[in-house]
C-alpha cells in the first residue's frame, strides 16, 4: 500500500468507535476521501488537536484504489482558521462551501477547486466583520462555477440574444441567468436592478474575493437577498433538489437577529 503526502482541508470529522475519528478531508491531489485517524480521539493522539475543522496542512495516507476509506498516518497542520470557527458567521460561511464540495465535488483531483478553497477560507477567517456576508457570497459563486455552473450573464440564458450591457435586469433561477425582456415575459425571474447587478457579476467574476462595486459594503437586506438568489441556484442546478443543511443554515441566518 503506497504511502501519499497531499495538501488537505479537514472538511467534516466525527468520532468512530472508542478511540478513532473519520475525517473527510478536501485534497489537492486525490480529490475528496474520507480517512480513519485511529486513535485520535485518545488524549495523547499523535494527531493532538491538528484534526480541527477547515484547518489546512499536509495529510499522510495509505491510500489503497476502490477503498471508501483510507487511513491517515499524520496530518501536518499549515493554518488552523481558529477564527473561522470562533464566529458563527464565518463558521456558516466555511460550513456551506465545506458541504458544496463534500457533496458535489467530482472523484477526480481539483487542484484548481482546491486552491479556491483555501483561498475562500483565508479571505473569510481575516475579513472585516462588515464584509463578512459579501466575501461570503463571492467564495460560494466561485465554488459554484468551479463545479461546473456558472450562470449565464453575457447572454439570455434562454436564446442566447444579447442583454443590454447595464442597468436592471431579469434573472432566472430556472433557465440559469439573465433573460432578455421578451423571454422574461413569460417566465419566473427575480429584477436584479442596476447596483444587485455589479454586485452579482462581481461575485461571479471575482478571482480572489470580491472588488465591490463602488465603494460600500452590501447592504445587509441586500445580501439576504443575494443569499436566497444562489442558494436556490445551487439547489435547482447543482443539489437538484436535494436538501443541503448547511446551505440553508448560511442562507437564512436563523442565528442573526438582523434582517
Ligand atoms: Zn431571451
């Protein structure tokens, strides 16, 4: 059984019998797997308190091909991203990419997805508290579009003609982005008006989190809004309706007494 060093994000850990944890880790280099840590649930484990959620570092496994669970011999922690887990909003940020890739990430290595991981995750453990819920936004339209559905924002979604290049404009959830006015007549979309507008092409086109249009951070209404918008997204295009806690727990902000 070979023996492997990738860089890794522990995404989801829980205990397995007496003394061991599964960990799901998030690789660079053989995609997501899921890993037995034996013994880490013991005190004196040699893997300490590494195996902390959204840490990143490098893994060690025995990896076997076809096995559902391989073993991880040490994991190596680089950035531990206490402050991802010390806030609830961060923490729901992190937890919904963390569930987007565990669920829908594909088998095979993403060292692309990877890197816009780890970047999503510094950029929400040292942002501003104020631009917490837009940086939050951006990373998942990243993630999003990593996984293969990025909306369609240069043409009609539905035939392709050209959409007047600012200024309000339809989106539909269902066709997957803009609709010109003659095919949003007759169909379900939400008005994106002009400032909603920037705000979405920069989420979606953003390479390292977001430049925000203009000067100011998102309004928080604004950003429920942006919330709902692509968490019904990723439900139609990328869960096909399957339920996604996380997704839903970030979305609403049941924990926020704040509109
Ligand atoms: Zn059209």
């Amino acid at each position: 059984m070979a023996v492997i060093s990738t860089a890794a994000v522990v995404l989801h850990t829980f205990p397995y019998g007496e003394s061991s944890k599964i960990v799901r880790l998030a690789t660079r280099d053989h995609g997501v797997l899921s890993a037995i840590a034996k013994g880490a649930q013991r005190a004196k484990s040699r893997f300490g308190a590494h195996l902390q959620l959204m840490s990143d570092g490098t893994a060690q496994l025995y990896l076997k091909q076809n096995r559902e669970l391989q073993t991880l011999a040490a994991f190596d922690i680089e950035h531990q991203r206490m402050g991802l887990t010390r806030d609830i909003g961060r923490y729901a940020s992190a937890s919904a990419l963390a569930e987007l890739i565990l669920r829908f990430a594909p088998q095979e290595p993403q060292p692309h997805l990877y890197a816009l991981l780890t970047t999503q995750l510094d950029a929400l453990t040292d942002a501003e508290p104020s631009l917490v819920a837009q940086i939050s936004l951006g990373a998942m339209w990243l993630v999003v579009s990593a996984l293969g559905f990025t909306p369609s924002l240069d043409a009609c979604a539905v035939d392709g003609c050209a959409i007047d290049s600012s200024g309000g404009v339809h989106f539909s959830v269902m066709d997957g982005g803009y609709l010109c006015p003659a095919c949003a007549a007759d169909r379900e979309t939400s008005r994106l008006e002009s400032a909603d507008r920037e705000w979405l092409q920069a989420f979606v086109g953003g390479a390292d989190g977001v430049d925000p249009p203009r000067d100011g951070s998102l309004p928080p209404r604004h950003a429920a809004a942006h919330r709902r918008l692509v968490s019904q997204f990723i439900r139609v295009h990328v869960a096909e309706g399957r339920e996604l806690k996380a997704l839903h727990f970030w979305e609403t902000q049941r924990w926020n007494a704040t509109p």
